[in-house]
C-alpha cells in the first residue's frame, strides 16, 4: 500500500474516533458519517459528515489545485548511489454540516463545534511512524493543517448549511533500496 493510502486510512480511523466514537449519540456535534472520497448521498441525513480526499482538484478555487509536489531530489554522487525524494503529500478533509430545525444561532454554534473539533483532531494527529510497502515514510507528520476554508449557503424557510474543507500537507521521504 503506498503512503498516500495509509495516511487516508489513519485519517479516516482518527476522525472516526475522535468524532464519532468518543461523543456521546445524543450530542448533535457528533459526526454521523466518515469516509473516504466524495460524500454524494443527502446532507440532511446524515450531517454532520467528514469527507477525507487525497489532493483537491477543484482548479477555481485554491491556485489551481491542491496536488502532491516533490519538493526535493539528490541524486547520488557516487555510481549507484540512491536518489532521495522529498514530497509533500496533501490532503482535504471535507466538513459539511447541514442541521435542520435550528435557528441561525444555534446552526453556526452546531458548525463551530463540528469544525473545531476536526481541526483539533487533526493537529494532534501523529503520522510521522507512517511507511509504505515502498520505502517512502512521513517524516513531517504533526499538525498539518496549512489552510482551510469555510462557505456558507442555505435553503428554504432558515435552512443553514457550510461546507469547510481543511487543506493537509504531510512532508515524506523515499530512499531507494
């Protein structure tokens, strides 16, 4: 399995715990649903949700994108020498929260305790003892979270709905055997 896939994997596990597990079913700040990839089923059902992607792809809204970028290379001096690959690998988590039968207040209450909450998690997220099936390893894995970003949108009759996405930027190495 390649790093890329076991850091969505941790995170997916994380965020469940943290965000599910360990609040109690009656709080309305626990989050319903974790997955991994695109969340496409109804928000009103199943919100809060937290949606973890690798990368970002949508190309109007953060430079372009938001991909995984090598960041360094050294090729070996020596004939046979390994070429060592620094990259930052980067990550979206995606919070939507769509409460229903709650005034203004109280749905941007909901909404701040959702988002703080991921965040928090994810800043104490460890990564860093992380390894691939491939030799690539995290080598920068604490408190990840580089940008993130809120919107704001609604429905009928006082409906209040936010879509925030958490940008994550892990550094790993891979050293050729």
């Amino acid at each position: 399995m390649d790093i890329s896939s076991r850091i969505m994997n941790r995170l997916v596990q994380i965020l469940t715990q943290e965000c599910q597990t360990n609040v109690p079913a009656n709080d309305p700040s626990r989050v319903k649903r974790v997955q991994k990839g695109m969340f496409q089923d109804d928000p009103s059902e199943w919100s809060p949700v937290v949606a973890v992607h690798r990368n970002y792809h949508d190309a109007q809204s953060v430079r372009g994108g938001w991909f995984d970028e090598r960041i360094r290379r050294e090729i070996g001096v020596a004939i046979g020498a390994p070429a060592i690959e620094q990259w930052y690998r980067r990550f979206t988590v995606e919070v939507i929260v769509w409460p229903e039968g709650l005034n203004q207040d109280e749905a941007e209450e909901l909404n701040s305790q959702v988002v703080g909450r991921v965040r928090r998690v994810l800043t104490k997220a460890d990564m860093s003892d992380l390894e691939d099936d491939f030799g690539e390893r995290v080598i920068v894995g604490i408190n990840p979270v580089v940008m993130m970003g809120s919107r704001e949108s609604g429905g009928p009759d006082d409906e209040y709905a936010w879509r925030t996405i958490l940008f994550l930027e892990y550094v790993t190495e891979h050293v050729p055997d």
